[in-house]
C-alpha cells in the first residue's frame, strides 16, 4: 500500500487496439525497453503525455477488467499478459 493512501493503487498503462501489439510492446519492455517511451510511442490514451501515468485510484474508479489486474499487481510489477476492456488491450505497470 502507498503511504498515505490507503485502498489505493498507482497505475502507468499502454492502451493499444490489437491483443498482438500489447504482447510486442511486452516483450520489448521485458527485454530492456522504458516503460513511459514506450507509452509515449504507442499508446492511445491521451496519459501517454505522461508516460502512461495514471495517478492513484481507488476501487471503483476503472472498469473492472482493469481494476483487478492493477489491484493484483505488486509495485513495480508489470501485467504478463495484455488486459483486455472495452477500450482496447492494456500493458499496466503498478507505480505505486
């Protein structure tokens, strides 16, 4: 838990239409890519200003699909697989 904010979770995510991009964008960052240049490059959220940076948030606030994933997620830990929601296919990364 972050300090400070309890029941609360920080998220950066790459949001892409395909499921194959999100493995391709996965695999670069596994092997040795930046997490927020990737966002930068790739993403079709408008967080990609910020690197995919999508600040604290509580239960209740993103759609379930990703919700649950960023909830399971240990700090610093990133998604093994792309997640799925009606926006598209999500690379998250538990910031904080």
């Amino acid at each position: 838990m972050a300090k400070g904010k309890p029941g609360k979770v920080r998220t950066s995510h790459i949001l892409v239409e395909k499921h194959s991009k999100a493995l391709e964008i996965i695999s670069s960052i596994r092997e040795g890519k930046d997490f927020k240049e990737m966002a930068m490059q790739f993403s079709t959220c408008p967080s990609k200003k910020k690197g995919g940076d999508l600040g604290f948030f509580g239960k209740g606030q993103m759609v379930p699909e990703f919700e649950k994933a960023a909830f399971a997620l240990n700090v610093g830990q990133m998604t093994n697989d792309p997640v799925k929601t009606k926006f598209g296919y999500h690379v998250i990364k538990r910031t904080g």
